[in-house]
C-alpha cells in the first residue's frame, strides 16, 4: 500500500514538472514601439472624425430645432442646448486629439523612438 502511493506521488510530480524542468524559458519579445504608436494614432484620428460627425449632426439637429422652434420658449432654449453641447463636445473631442499628439510626440522623443 505504502509503494503504491509512493509510485503515485512520483509519477504525479513527474508529471506536473518535468514540463517546467524540458521546457526553455519564455523571453520577452521585442516590440515595435513604431506599430504601436501608429496603431494608436490611427484609432485616434478615426475617434475625432466620428466625434466630428457626430457634432456635425447635433449642429445640424440643433439647428433645424431652433428654425422650427415657432418662438416657443422651451423649443428654443432645447434647441440652443443642443447646439451648446454639439460644441462643446466637438471641442473636447478636438482637444484630446491635439492632447494625444503632443503626448506621443513627447513619450516618442523620450524613449528615441
């Protein structure tokens, strides 16, 4: 009984490290900072431009709103709400685009890529 669990207990550990003990160590591949950068940039750029045309819609919603308003006080002030954030969302939109280019731009000088 006691050879049995020994024969077992060899041959569990056998099992469960001999492949850590054959197996050649895993190294860090190289990266291309390079792709990584224009991948990131591209999503980016890619991002503003729908925010863009997302903005452009609400501008124009916001707009066909405050024509056909018919000088209902509430209509207009809904409208001029939509117009406000439509900009103010195109605004934020644009300035982290800028923001992500001078930080890549500083991190690429940084680390000389």
């Amino acid at each position: 009984m006691k050879n049995n669990k020994l024969i077992r207990a060899i041959i569990f550990w056998f099992a469960f490290m001999l492949p850590l003990i054959v197996s050649p160590p895993a190294l860090a591949a190289s990266s291309n900072m390079g792709q990584v950068d224009t991948f990131i940039r591209s999503i980016i750029t890619a991002l503003t431009g729908i925010s863009g045309l997302v903005a452009t819609g609400f501008f124009v919603l916001g707009g066909f709103k405050y024509i056909t308003s018919s000088g209902n006080p509430h209509n207009l002030e809904h409208a001029k709400r939509t117009i406000i954030f439509s900009a103010l969302g195109l605004a934020i939109a644009l300035a982290a685009f800028v923001l992500s280019n001078i930080v890549s731009t500083l991190a690429k000088t940084a680390f000389n890529g």
